[in-house]
C-alpha cells in the first residue's frame, strides 16, 4: 500500500509553506491525486520530486541547522 500525505505534511516534510506545495501542484512538478475532497501526495513522489529539484540537501542543511537531524 502506498504512503499518502496531506498537503501540511508535504509542507513539513519538505519546510515550505503550503501555498509553496500548491504552487508545485499547479504547475505539474508535484504529482498528486483527489479521491475525494482531500488532495494527497504520495511520499515517494514526494521524495522524488525533493531530490530532482535540490530541495533535500536544504532540508538537511535546516535540519542540522535547528538541531532536528
């Protein structure tokens, strides 16, 4: 079964804002999918999606940063 997020878990998981994770949506770089009246991310795009644009050597470096690694 796949892993599913909401968009303020994408938000989280990726240390954007929401607005951000509707914008990748909108423009088609972020997968996702409506079964009903929640819109869902599955993790793995997610990861794929935060690798191919860079954006996880800056989650890191935020992380290591505030101390959460």
């Amino acid at each position: 079964m796949h892993d599913y997020l909401l968009l303020s878990e994408v938000a989280e998981i990726a240390r954007t804002s929401i607005d951000s994770v509707r914008g990748w949506l909108r423009s088609g770089r972020l997968p996702s999918v409506k079964p009903g009246r929640r819109r869902l991310v599955r993790r793995e795009e997610l990861e794929r999606f935060l690798a191919r644009d860079g954006l996880t050597e800056r989650r890191a470096v935020h992380a290591e940063a505030a101390g959460t690694e």
